[in-house]
C-alpha cells in the first residue's frame, strides 16, 4: 500500500485542528512534519502550540521541526522553508491550512480585520506556494493542498461575508491556476473543503461555541480526505476540489458516524457546499 513514509509536509496553522489533524495522519505513515505556525506561548482560548504539536506529531511515529512563522511575512516563509529543506532535505507536500476568518458584513468588517483575512488566506497562500514550488519541482509525487471551498460565483456565499468570502475564493483561485500553471511540471494543486462543520478553536470561540461544536464533525474526516489525495500520482490528479465526505465515499467509506463530535447527531453543513 501506498503510504506517506520518508516525505516531507510543510503544513500553515499545523498547531491545532485541521492542520494538526493532517500532520498526525502522515505521522502515523512515518512522515516528516514541518509545523509553520505563530503559536510559541500558550494561549488560554486557544489549545496546543508549534512545540505541542511537534510532541504529538513525534508520537505519531513521524519527525517533527516546529517554526514560528506568521506567513504574512515572505522572510519569516522563506527561513521556514529554508530550515524544511536543511533539516528533511526537501519538501514533497504544501498544505496551506492557515486562515482567518471574520463573518461580518462590509460595515462591521474593520480594515484591520480585511487585510488579517487577505494577508493570512490569499497572500500567504500565494507566498507559501511560491518559495515551495522550486523544492516540490524536485520530488517524485509533489502536491500543495489548500483548505479552501469549490468556486461558486453564488450570491448566497457573498452577500453575509463578503470580504470573508473574497479571501477564501482566492485560496481557491489559486488552485485554479496554479494547477494549469504547475502541471507541466508535475506538481498537484488541489483543493479540500468539509461538507459538515469541523469542531475547531474558530468554531468554539468565533462560530457558535460549544452548542455548534456539538453538532461538528472531528478534523479527522478532514485529515482523511487529506491523506487520499496525497497519496495519489501528481501528475494524474490535479485542479480538483474536493469535499471530503464526497472523497471519502468514493474510495468506499460508508460509516461516517465515527467522525461526529456527538453520536447520532446530524452535522451542521459548512459554508459553501
């Protein structure tokens, strides 16, 4: 079987829920692990740190390096990837995971807020993409995956958060072209998306809390649906944007009862799907 053993994954925002989620399933296959994410210090509303996450990833069964790195900054990513490539040799895996989010409409939308959400999901995206692309040109089965929804030019998607809206599409438009630009060269770009809710710090302190939480899904499903498109051959599966339960049920997963945060509770359906 197909596994993960021996890569590299250079995961944003891998200290907590989904990022960590995915780092911990290619840990589990003996992976390397490159957490990129601004968590030193604990903080009391937020659960785990870039060491924390590093500790668990280790456990797992994979090999860890923890940097601090807000990706914002294009030195902060471009040391981050410097020290992936000096520590594992290389990076076969982009999994641009960091994101901020603020569902507010255009007057409750500070600036401040505006540009965190373009600076994290669009640009960081944008710059984590271009400073890995020359180290994934090198690796046999390449891929960068970005936690983002399916295009959908639907007013419904906008009208509530706008400006949230535009930052996640621009993930996604990166997968748009970059998957074209990129596929020469045999490097995937695709895109991963929750059909339910995911139980996540945002979810419980921005998004509902503990009553919305209660009717997620864990970040495993989406660590899951991660972990199938990785393994797939680059160059044969790209420009894609996937749901993870629609993933799922295509390579034969029939029970999804063991990913609910409460049993025999019927999930919330996220945003845009």
């Amino acid at each position: 079987m197909k596994t993960l053993a021996g890569k590299t994954l250079f995961i944003t925002g891998a200290s907590r829920g989904i990022g960590l989620a995915i780092g911990l399933a290619a840990a589990k296959d003996g992976a390397n692990v490159v957490i990129a994410a601004k968590t030193t210090e604990p903080h009391p509303k937020l659960p785990g740190t870039i060491y924390s996450a590093a500790q668990e990833i280790e456990a797992a069964g994979g090999r860890a390096l923890a940097c601090a790195v807000d990706i914002r900054f294009e030195e902060q990513v471009e040391a981050a990837v410097a020290q992936a490539v000096a520590t594992f040799g290389g990076i076969d895996v982009l999994v641009n995971n960091a994101s901020a989010i603020s569902l507010t409409g255009t007057l409750a939308t500070p600036m401040k807020r505006y540009d965190l959400m373009h600076g994290v999901n669009v640009r960081g995206t944008f710059l984590c993409s271009q400073k890995c692309i020359p180290h994934l040109a090198k690796a046999a089965s390449p891929h960068i995956l970005n936690i983002s929804p399916p295009l959908s030019m639907e007013p419904r998607w906008f009208a509530p958060h706008v400006a949230y809206t535009m930052a996640k599409f621009g993930m996604s438009m990166c997968v748009l072209g970059m998957a074209e630009e990129l596929r020469a060269q045999g490097i995937a770009v695709n895109a991963l998306w929750p059909r339910a809710v995911i139980d996540t710090s945002a979810v419980r302190n921005l998004l509902g809390g503990p009553a919305i939480a209660s009717r997620a899904r864990t970040a495993e499903i989406m660590a899951d649906a991660a972990h199938a498109i990785l393994l797939e051959d680059s160059r044969a599966c790209t420009g894609h944007f996937f749901v993870d339960e629609d993933l799922l049920r295509a390579k034969g997963v029939t029970d999804f009862s063991r990913y609910d945060v409460t049993p025999g509770t019927e999930p919330l359906p996220d945003f845009f799907v």
